[in-house]
C-alpha cells in the first residue's frame, strides 16, 4: 500500500512511491467504492423500515447518518485528505449534508402523510442518497480549483455511459467560466449522474488545465 | 385431550414467536431550522467515524489516501 502525499500547488494527491500525481478521476474510484457502501447501508435501513423493523424517526436518523459519513468523505478526499480541510470547508461540507438533510426531511414526510408508499420505490429513492456524496465531491473539487487560479470548466461525459440528455447538453456547452455550468446532480439522472469536471486556466500566455497523470 | 391442548398451545406460541412484533411507522423527525443546521454540523466526532468508514471501505491501495501531508513531491 503506497504512501500518498497532498500538493498543494498542483491541487493534486502524489503517490509517494512513484512521486507521480494521481488523477482524480482515479480518487473518485475510489470513493464510489465507499459512497456503494454507503448506499448498501442505507438500503438495509430503508428494508427495515419496510419491514417494520422501525419506525419512520429511526429510519430518518439512520439516513441521516449515512449521509454524514459518505459527505464527509466524498469532502475530504477532494480536498487532499482530512489534514488540509479547514473550517472553512467543513462548513461548506455542513452546508451540503443540510441540503441533503431537507430533502431527507420531505422524503420522510411524504412516508408519514402516505404520499410515498411503503414499497420498492423508498429502496430505489433511498439509493439516490447514497450516490449523492459524487456531488459533494465535485462542488469541493470546484471550490479547490477556483482557489487554485482555474477560472474555467466543463463536463466530461461518463465513458462508455448511458448520459442523460442534460448532461449531453451541458458537455456540449464546452469551456465555460468556473461554477456556470450545471453541478452533478442537477440533470434527469439526477445524483447518478457520473459526470466529472476538467479545470483550466491560462499561465503564460497557454491554457493549463487540471488533467494530471498516475 | 391434555395432550392436545398443550401442543396446540405450542404451535399457536411457535407461531407468535415467529412472527416480529411490527414497530409502528411513526411520525418523521420534527427539527426545527436551527436543529436541522445543528445536526449537518461536521464535529470531530463525526470526523473520527468517516476516517473509519473510509478505511472499512476504501480499496485496499486507497486506505491511507486521506491521511496525505503536504509535500512539494509530484510530477
């Protein structure tokens, strides 16, 4: 297991065996293993509530939790780990997980007032949670690259994906000023949406942008 | 007759013992703005337990990714 190593300049994780950066479409690997793990949790509560294992208030709890932990770290790995996050951006994290928090709250409302029916569709929007730690990694991303001097953005598509027709869209919009285009999430896909971010910015007279080698 | 009785006595209580009490669904959490925004807050706490989550849950070659220091290192 290699040692890894956070540049500051570069915005960007260095494998410290290598002395190579590591791109960030590889740490987004590897956090949707833990958002997956997330999203596995937050299915087994909602099957409880389901099964009337428990009660609406427990369920909400539960959720809110998993919500917790996923943003959390969706936060700091796009932030170059837990020592360079600042309070400045775990308030912008808790600014996120509140969001996540109110659409949590009419999700349970919708259960008590029978709006939401007791069935399958609770598993399929409950999912939706756990994905939505890839926009709580994104906006970070955004706010990093802006403070890094990008002042440029666009949408790269899913490889290989079925995207959505916003999101094909909003990649055909190409460059854009940094924080114009839509954020992930924000399409019919909805939090999904595996779309990434490329940042650039002119050094010199050239265009420099955020892509970046293993 | 005795007989009887006493296994149906048990067969109606292997009954009830299979079958879970049902917790009644409830009513939703009712926070107010402030307690919503208090709950988002990140707290060391919940910090502690995210680094844990990642490392349960991360690959193998990723547990350590957000323990990074600083370094001028990279290319």
């Amino acid at each position: 297991m290699p040692d890894y190593g956070w540049n500051e300049n570069a915005g960007r994780y260095v494998n410290l065996d290598t002395g190579r950066f590591v791109s960030s479409s590889t740490v987004r690997d590897a956090l949707e293993s833990v958002m997956e793990s997330s999203a596995i949790n937050m299915n087994a509560i909602s099957q409880q509530l389901l099964n009337s294992e428990i009660s609406l208030a427990q369920w909400q709890t539960g959720m809110m939790n998993e919500i917790k932990l996923a943003h959390t770290a969706a936060a700091a790995s796009a932030n170059g780990g837990w020592a360079q996050m600042t309070q400045s951006d775990w308030g912008f994290t808790g600014r996120l997980i509140r969001t996540q928090y109110e659409h949590l709250e009419r999700f349970a409302n919708q259960i008590a007032n029978g709006e939401q029916a007791l069935n399958g569709q609770i598993l399929f929007r409950a999912d939706l949670y756990g994905q939505a730690a890839r926009g709580t990694y994104e906006s970070q991303r955004q706010r990093l690259e802006a403070a890094n001097g990008m002042n440029e953005e666009r949408r790269i598509l899913e490889k290989d994906g079925a995207n959505c027709q916003g999101c094909l869209e909003q990649a055909e919009l190409g460059w854009q000023p940094i924080g114009t285009l839509d954020p992930i999430g924000a399409e019919e896909c909805l939090t999904n949406c595996r779309c990434e971010f490329e940042y650039r910015k002119i050094e010199d007279g050239e265009f420099v942008t955020s892509d970046e080698q293993e | 007759m005795g007989s009887r009785s006493a296994n149906s006595a048990r067969a109606e209580g292997g009954a009830v013992m299979a079958e879970k009490k049902k917790v009644p669904l409830g009513a939703p959490l009712s926070l107010t703005n402030a307690e919503l925004t208090d709950a988002a807050v990140v707290t060391e706490e919940d910090i502690e337990q995210a680094k844990k989550f990642w490392r349960e849950n991360a690959p193998e070659k990723f547990w350590n990714l957000l323990d990074a220091e600083t370094t001028e290192e990279g290319e």
